[in-house]
C-alpha cells in the first residue's frame, strides 16, 4: 500500500488479521513533531499486510483510537485534524470483531486505546469492568445533544460517553408491491399476505429471527402488546426485581407471535436471520423490511423503489417503541494519555463539523440537535430515522446477555411451535437465576 508523506505528516495503514478473524488497520497521522511508527504483535510483510494470533495491540502513538472499519475510515479526517492542532501522533486503529471484549481486557492489561467507539449497550459491562471514565460535558455541552440520545449513555446517575449518532429500526416498504403506508401491523400483515396470494410476493414480511432469536428486532411488537424487559426505579436504573417476560403484556405478545409462526399463518420464521432478511428484500419479492439504516446502501444498490416509516403497532395496542441504539465515544480508564483523551472526546466529538463527517459517512440520525434539524429537513429517511428514534426506547443498563438471549431463544421457539405461555414463564426464570 502506497503510504503518502506530507511535509513531516504521515498517514500509515496497516491491516492485520488477528485469529484469523479480527482484522485491524491503523492509521497514525503525525504532528508536526515528527512520524510514528507501529507497534503490534504481528510480523509485517513488504505489502504492509501481516497477521497475528495474539490479541489486538496499542499502535506508537500519543492518542489512539478504537473503532469498527466504518466508522475508524470516517474519523480519518477528524484525527489528522486533532494531530496538526496539537503536534501529537493520534492513530485510528479499526476492530473488525470482538471491539468490546478486546477493549476490556486490551486496558485491564494497560495496553488498551486512549479511545473506544462503541454502542451504548456496552455502557454497563464497561463501567463493571472499570474500563470507563465518565465524560465531564458541561451543562450548556450537555443540551446540544438530543436528550434521549444522551439518556442512553447515562448510568449510576453519570455521563460515561459522548454519543454521536442513533441507531434503530424502521418500517422499509418496497412502494411498487405496497404504495400506501400501513396503519397498524394487522394491516402490513394483511397487505403482505394478499400480495403472497396473488403471485405479486414470495414472503409478506421480512423480519429477521433466526435459530437463536432476535430480542431487538422483535422489540417493536414486544412492546405493542406492553412487554417490557425490567421494571425501573425512580432514580430511571434498572429495577432487576421485577422481570417483564411472564407478565400479562410479555404472554399476549408470545400468543400473537405464535399465531405468525411457522405453525401459524407462517408471517415469521426463522429462516429469516440476520444474513439474508435484508438480501431477500432486495430481490424485490417482499413488500416490507424491518431494519434500520445499515440496510439503506444495498436497497439502493438493488434499484429498490422504497419508503421508510415508522413500524405501526398492532390493532388497538400501544404504538410499536423500537430499542434506541447510540453509538459513541468512551474515554478508557487506563489510556496512555487521559488528557488528549478527554479533550477529544469532551470538546473534538461534540462539534458539529466532527458530527456531520461522521454522518457524511453513513447518514444516520446524529447527536447533535442542531445538525439533526438541519440534516433531517435535507434527508427523508434521516427524518423518519430519527422520528423512529425519537419514542425509542433505550436499552437496559444491563449485560444484553441476562436478557437478550433468553428472550431471543424463548421468541424463536414459539415462532417454531413450541408453548408460549410456558416458554416465556421458563425465559422469565433463565434472565432471574442469571441475576443472582
């Protein structure tokens, strides 16, 4: 790979392939100060690829940065930026898998980034974990942001992070099987059956559930039955004494899935999953996709003419309240520079002009109110994203896998045929034991 110098500035990549399955690739963009070199445990060929079968290390430089490939490819401007300001090295290392896990034990180990960005379901594990600083927003800092956004980063009544966008699910309509929006769910379902009927469609939905469930995009009709996962506190933290699954809003919603199950009227099966729910409706054969934005850049590839709006509740239910994803920036609890850390997160990710790079990169609704009122009179679908966002509801602060996984089996199992009324009781149990 061609590694271009500027006047003393240097921007290097190095790709990495750690066990074979997490793939790292580092920017380090120089100061004025001079060029920086890195450091990992891995044997570089002259192409600038290598591999690795240790764990993710820290790259030379004053600040790094840990981020998935999308968003360490966005931040590339921003951190050479930063770097020129203050005469430093910042290095943008992107994590392809396991970013979360390799963060906590990369900082347990003091070898770990200045910088993690992450969603805010992470919040909890990282805080028991004591890999997290709070972020020190000042008030007037604090009101730029879209409350509910900020809310999803708050735990134990403290600011852990500065979020910069919003991630959630919304109705995807493919306008030539389906022109009008549907009022309710019954009435997606209706459309999409007659559709089926009629030769016009293969499937009348595609909403992913897999073998093993899927607890957050099943969430929308979790909640339009009133399921809820926890009860909450005055103080709004997570009431882990009163478990939702076997009440009265978690066994009507379980009634109702089975009936759209496989031994239903088969609207939802689990042959459905994450790695083809979105493929299937860009064949042009399924009149509606439950998905969020990460979904809008292969619907266009396809040529797909679409709508998004917000997903309806069901006939004379609660309105249909997706999960609220943030994603954000952590300050880590044992970075090599705390300071720089800091001031890029407290002061660099709260600007606009850093927001809206990011947004340029994959437009989802952003953080900021400002830029989230501009550019959702600019963008439809940033619009209907961030309405969507808007009456979200924000995760537990609490491990997902207490809740998500037992949730997600017990879903898949009664889409498959089995009880409802005992699979939800046997799931309400699973999340209680793991709670002690």
């Amino acid at each position: 790979m061609d590694v271009p110098e500027r006047k003393g500035c240097v921007m290097r990549r190095l790709k990495l392939t750690m066990c074979s399955m997490v793939a790292v690739v580092s920017l380090a963009v120089a100061g004025c100060g001079g060029e920086s070199s890195q450091s990992v445990s891995s044997t570089t060929t002259d192409s600038g690829a290598s591999s690795s079968s240790g764990s993710v290390t820290r790259a030379n430089a004053d600040l790094v940065i840990w981020a998935d490939q999308k968003r360490a490819d966005a931040l590339e401007s921003v951190a050479k930026n930063f770097g020129k300001k203050n005469g430093i090295t910042v290095a943008v290392q992107a994590v392809a898998t396991n970013l979360d896990t390799n963060f906590i034990t990369a900082d347990a180990a003091g070898n770990g980034p200045d910088i993690v960005v992450q969603g805010d379901d992470k919040v909890s594990s990282f805080v028991q974990n004591g890999s997290i600083k709070p972020v020190q927003l000042s008030e007037s800092q604090k009101d730029k942001f879209v409350a509910n956004y900020l809310k999803t980063v708050t735990y134990q009544n403290q600011t852990w992070a500065v979020p910069y966008a919003a991630e959630g699910l919304v109705l995807i309509r493919n306008t030539k099987l389906a022109p009008n929006a549907p009022e309710t769910f019954d009435d997606l379902i209706s459309t999409g059956e007659s559709l089926v009927e009629s030769g016009k469609a293969d499937k009348p939905l595609a909403l992913q559930v897999g073998d093993t469930g899927d607890a957050f995009h099943m969430q929308p009709l979790f909640s339009s039955f009133g399921g809820y996962l926890f009860g909450e506190k005055s103080d709004g933290s997570v009431d882990t004494s009163d478990i939702g699954l076997d009440k009265a809003g978690a066994i009507a919603f379980a009634k109702e899935i089975s009936k759209l199950g496989e031994k239903g009227s088969k609207v939802l099966t689990r042959s459905i999953d994450s790695n083809n729910s979105i493929s299937l409706f860009t064949q042009g054969r399924i009149p509606y996709l439950i998905s969020g934005s990460w979904a809008l850049s292969d619907i266009k590839k396809a040529g797909i003419s679409y709508e998004l709006t917000t997903i309806p509740g069901f006939s004379g239910k609660e309105p249909a309240r997706p999960f609220l994803s943030v994603q954000a920036f952590y300050v880590a609890a044992h970075g090599k520079n705390t300071s720089l850390a800091e001031e890029f997160v407290d002061n660099v990710v709260s600007e606009s002009q850093t927001q809206k790079t990011l947004y340029d990169a994959e437009p989802r609704p952003p953080a900021l109110k400002s830029l989230l009122k501009t550019e959702s009179a600019k963008n439809k679908d940033t619009a209907v994203l961030a309405e969507s966002a808007a009456t979200a509801i924000p995760r537990p602060k609490i491990n997902g896998l207490v809740w998500s996984d037992p949730l997600g089996k017990a879903e898949a199992a009664i889409i498959g045929g089995a009880d409802p009324v005992s699979t939800m009781q046997s799931a309400a149990k699973t999340v209680a034991k793991s709670l002690k």
